[in-house]
C-alpha cells in the first residue's frame, strides 16, 4: 500500500492574478503553508503606515483555518487536493 505524503493545494486570492499551487507535504501545518502562500502573492501581514492593521486568513469551503497546527493532510482527509481562499481584513487603527 502506497501512503501519499503530498496534497496539491490550490489557493485563490481574488486580487492575484493566478492562483498559488503547490504540492505540500501533508505533515505541512496550516500556519507554516500560510507562511509561504503570503510570501507567494508578496504579502505582509501587520500594520500599515496609516495606521491600519492588515490580516490575512485562509478559509476552507467557507470555515476560515483558525488552528495553524493543523496539518494541510488532516484538513484534506481522504483527498489529494484541496482548494483554499485566501481573504484579506483591514482593521482601522485607533
């Protein structure tokens, strides 16, 4: 029996123009691929000069991934692809 160590994960940010696709480890934590998705579409989470705070969170269907150690083969299961949104917040600074 052959165990798949990879999961193409396909994420789709709505103001890039292609989406990021890589074939991640399946032991790969959410927080560690979101790491190198953000680094991807040339992202920096954290405050701006006008004082506002930008965020950025990976959603799955429509459940943002809130556990960063969950790993990308736990949030697969059973499949060999996953497909993810990546959605930006703005907080207004004070």
């Amino acid at each position: 029996m052959i165990v798949e160590t990879k999961v193409k994960v396909i994420v789709h940010y709505p103001q890039a123009a292609e989406p990021f696709k890589d074939d991640a480890d399946r032991n790969e934590t959410i927080g560690q691929f979101k790491v190198r998705v953000l680094k991807a579409f040339g992202l920096v989470e954290g405050p701006t000069p006008d004082g506002n705070v930008v965020t950025y969170t990976l959603y799955h269907h429509k459940d943002p991934l809130e556990n960063m150690n969950q790993t990308l083969g736990e949030l697969a299961g059973d499949h060999k692809e996953l497909t993810l949104k990546l959605a930006q917040q703005i907080t207004q600074g004070a």
